[in-house]
C-alpha cells in the first residue's frame, strides 16, 4: 500500500509547517484575529500553539483551512 496522496495538498506538511507559514505571513495579531484562539491571542509561540492544537482537533481543522485558503492566493 502506497502512502502517497497526489489529491492531498496537506500530504506530507506538518502541522509546525504550516503554523509557521501561517505566522510569516499573517503575524500572530492577524492570525488571532483570523482565527480567535488563545494561543494565538494570548502570548503566542509556536511551542504553545503546536501543542493545543495537537489536542484540538477543531482548531487544528481551522488552520488547516487557513493554510489551504492562503496557498490559493
């Protein structure tokens, strides 16, 4: 069984790379305001934000809809 994925635009994107993607190109008060979580509000970091939305799997849903809305424009 192959694990390759060629429909899949997250295949083989991590959750830190697309939080990253996120920061550089929104910054954390933009991204705060996008998606209206504490992690993103409250002192953000990559650290904090990875490991709430590890354990969040809506809010992981919404930045991964973000990540994919930002790769069109």
């Amino acid at each position: 069984m192959s694990d390759f994925q060629p429909n899949n635009p997250l295949h083989g994107v991590t959750l830190e790379m697309i939080l990253t993607h996120l920061v550089d190109r929104y910054g954390w008060q933009e991204l705060g305001r996008r998606i209206n979580i504490k992690c993103f509000t409250n002192d953000p970091s990559i650290k904090s934000s990875l490991k709430f939305l590890r354990q969040t799997p809506w809010a992981r849903e919404k930045v991964e809809a973000l990540y994919l809305q930002s790769l069109e424009h």
